[in-house]
C-alpha cells in the first residue's frame, strides 16, 4: 500500500482529491487540522475513526493541529439537529476538556515534533465587533441555507438561532488561525470544513484540503454512535467491558466495524463482508475477532486475550468476574432484595429492582431469585448479577453498610 493510499484509506469524500494527491507526493510535511469540541466526558470509538486516520498523517511525517474546541464548544454545532441545542458552561467545557486529552493520548502519537494542541479561545474570544461583523461579511445567508439541517429547518418554521449561523464560521476561523492545508472531520461535517476552506480563500490564504470519515454506527446498530444516545463505547473502557460491548452489536454491522474501529486492510475486510455474507464465516467467531482486534488496538494482544477469557467466563461458562465490587448487607434478617440492589448501585430504584426480581431477572450465585425477601445465610458470600455486566459480591459489614 502506498502512502497515498494509507492515506486515502476509509475516506468517504476529498476536496480536492487532484491536489491531495499532488502535495503528497510533494513529500512536504502538511499541517493536518481536526477541530474537538469537548461537549461530553469520553473518547468513543466513532471519535476515534478520524483521530486514527489523523494519526495515520503523523505517522507520515505531517503535523496534527488537534484544536480543542473550548469556545466553539459553548456555542454548539448544529450539524443534525433539528432544534436549537442547549448551550454549555465554560466550567463544564473546562471538564470535559481535560478528561478527553486524555482519551486521545491512546490514539495520536503525543509528540511534540508531530503535534500541537490548541485552544480556538485562543484567537476567538479576543474578536471584537468589527472582526465579527468582518467575518460574517465572508458568507451570505443564501449559503447558510445551503445547508442540509438548516434548509430542512427553515422550511419547516423552526427556530434556527443567529449563534447557529455563526458556528460555521467560527470553526472556519480555526483553519484560518492555524493556517490548515487540510482539514478532518466525520462525513457531518463536510459542510462546516467546506466553509473553512471558503473562508482561508476569502482571508488571502491557500484553501485548506477537506477529507471526511464516515460516521460509526453506535451499539445499537441504528444510530450514529453517541453519549449522549447511551450506544457507545469508549477508548478508554476496561478491556472486558470494550470486548462485551462489541460483542452486543448487531451482526449486521460487523463489516463497518470491521472498517472504521480497526487497522485492517480493506481487502481482508472486504473477505470478512463476503464471508459473513455468504455463511461461510461464523457471526459468533467473526466478532469476537473483531472484540480482540479493538482491544488489542488500545490495550494489547494479552488484554485482547484476557478480556475474551472474561467474556466466557460470565457468559459461556455462566461464572461471575474473577474480580467483583463488594457490598456490605443491611441489618436484619430476612434481607429485601430490591433495597440492596438499589443501595448497592445495581438498579436506579428498588421498584426497578422488584419489577426485576419479578421477571426473574436478578440472579444470585447462578441462579434466578423468585421472591423479594431472602434469608442472610442464602445470600451472604453470594455473588448478585443483574443484566450481563452487573455484578456485586454480598457480603456481611459489623457496621451495616
């Protein structure tokens, strides 16, 4: 495989490819921009997709320009939504930045010869009203409403805030501050980069390259994935807890898995579909060759091999994890099951935890519990499951808790 095609690899659009492929072969090192905004606390796997190609950059020689989007992050991006969304704190924003930095030190090379982290409070906060009047004079409405999202929304009477419209060209400003060559982002954001490269030409300067990733499907096999939706899995998840996740997903959505969550070669990917697709591969085999390849991918191929081992130990063999949170029991005797599970963080309240032990849905050492109220010396060393991944060890406490 050639540089250009590692490169290309899992790309969905370039604009323009021509060029793109011209400043490759040019051998000059490229400053590669990927705007952030820290709007929730975790790296996902869908993040991870254009991190990783931003990474297969730094791995050629070019310059990561990861900026955090501090600012832009309290206006929010519009991109698919079809209502106005809830603005962020500068104190939440604050804290989701510093835990995601540290989610993407699993996935670029943290070197200073290849990478530079910056913030766009940095040039953004310190426009004043002329600079913000001059921006908005860069771009028209009738090119805002160009726009997907913001079209569909005009058409139907919603509100689209005056902030929204600024969004894009906020992010666009980064490209210009930074001076991008080129520009990564998921597939929606095409159009916000697109503005980028409008703006640099508008500012005097050489239009950045666009290339766009397509967006991961979540867990749920339907939806992009997204914490805020609860379908996600996280870069930075416990091996056996990265492993059961990906063995929850829909069959059908091995093959985008197989392409965007790990570095294999398209063709061997490309087999993969074509065997699941005509029957000659296993589904069950096949994930979890995909769980051990996007373990091993941040961990390694021990963690790969434990968290399998793990997953067959709960869900093969029907054992409990070899390491289990403990919890202390009540006072009293009989003990009432939904409490415990309640105090003990396994259900959100005890009628979740009785509407459970009702479907008998909580299991205590192996077996489904049938009643709410159960005897000490049943209980007591046992192990309570609830769900697939749920798990706490009861035990007797001098002080009750």
């Amino acid at each position: 495989m050639t540089d250009i095609d590692r490169l290309l690899q899992g790309a969905d659009t370039v604009v323009p490819e021509e060029e793109f492929r011209e400043r490759i072969a040019e051998g000059k090192p490229l400053r590669v921009k990927l705007g952030m905004d820290p709007t929730a606390p975790k790296v996902t796997l869908g993040w991870a997709v254009v991190l990783r190609k931003l990474r297969h950059f730094q791995e050629q020689g070019h310059t990561a320009v990861l900026i955090v989007g501090d600012f832009t992050a309290q206006v929010g991006d519009p991109s698919g939504k079809s209502e106005t969304r809830k603005r962020l704190s500068e104190a939440e924003v604050r804290g989701y930045a510093e835990t995601v930095l540290d989610g993407f030190k699993k996935v670029l090379i943290w070197d200073d010869d290849l990478l530079e982290v910056r913030y766009n409070s940095e040039w953004l906060s310190t426009l004043d009203m002329a600079d913000v009047l001059e921006l908005t004079s860069k771009m028209t409405l009738a090119q805002m409403l160009e726009r997907d999202d913001f079209s569909k929304r005009f058409a139907a009477n919603q509100p689209i805030s005056m902030m929204e419209f600024m969004y894009p060209l906020l992010q666009g400003m980064d490209s210009v501050a930074i001076d991008a060559d080129i520009e990564l982002g998921g597939s929606d954001q095409l159009w916000n980069n697109l503005v980028g490269r409008e703006l640099m030409g508008r500012y005097g300067k050489r239009p950045q390259m666009v290339m766009t990733v397509p967006l991961l499907v979540g867990t749920d096999g339907a939806q992009k994935m997204s914490q805020s939706l609860g379908n996600y899995i996280g870069v930075d998840d416990e091996p056996a807890d990265m492993f059961g996740k990906v063995m929850s997903i829909p069959d059908e959505t091995m093959e985008q898995y197989f392409r965007l969550a790990t570095e294999l070669p398209e063709a061997e990917v490309d087999a993969l579909g074509a065997g699941l697709a005509d029957g000659s591969l296993h589904p069950g085999d096949t994930k979890r060759r995909l769980g051990r390849e996007i373990v091993a991918l941040f961990y390694d191929g021990g963690a790969a091999t434990d968290a399998e081992e793990a997953f067959d130990r709960v869900f093969r063999q029907k054992d409990a994890p070899e390491e289990v949170d403990e919890f202390g029991l009540p006072d009293g005797d009989p003990i009432w099951l939904p409490g415990v599970l309640k105090d003990a963080g396994l259900v959100k309240s005890s009628s979740e935890g009785r509407r459970l032990v009702a479907q008998g849905a909580i299991k205590i050492g192996g077996h489904a519990v049938a009643g709410e109220e159960l005897q000490r010396t049943e209980i007591a060393g046992q192990v309570v499951q609830v769900g697939k991944r749920r798990f706490v060890r009861l035990v007797e406490s001098t002080d009750g808790s």
